[in-house]
C-alpha cells in the first residue's frame, strides 16, 4: 500500500567543466570588454543626474 520511493529527488549532478588556457589574444579582448564595461556604467551614472532628454513635443496652452 506504501510506496518508499517518493519525495524530493536529488539532482543529477553537472559534469565538470574543463579548465582552457586563455591566449593573449583573448585576455586582450577580455580586458577590452571590461573596460567598455566600466565606461557605460560611468555614462549611466552620469546621464542619470540629469533630468529627461527630451523636453520638446507639442505643448499645450492653458487657453480654450
């Protein structure tokens, strides 16, 4: 009437992944990323002290 097997399974566990050895050309690029990285999150911070970037469009007069 009662079946042992249920409740959580364990998860199968990842294979691990082999180690590369990096060559110049790709830590040369990997640094590049950083550093592009780094400058757009310095563009971010600094756009957003500013208020909006549009300000134009029709505007409406309180007239009727």
């Amino acid at each position: 009437m009662f079946c042992l097997t249920g409740g959580k399974k364990k998860p199968l566990k990842a294979a691990k992944k082999a180690t590369k050895e990096m060559d110049d050309d790709e830590m040369a690029f990997k640094q590049k990323q950083k550093e592009e990285q780094k400058a757009l999150e310095a563009l971010k911070q600094k756009a957003a002290g500013k208020g909006p970037l549009t300000g134009g469009g029709i505007k409406k007069s309180g007239k009727k």
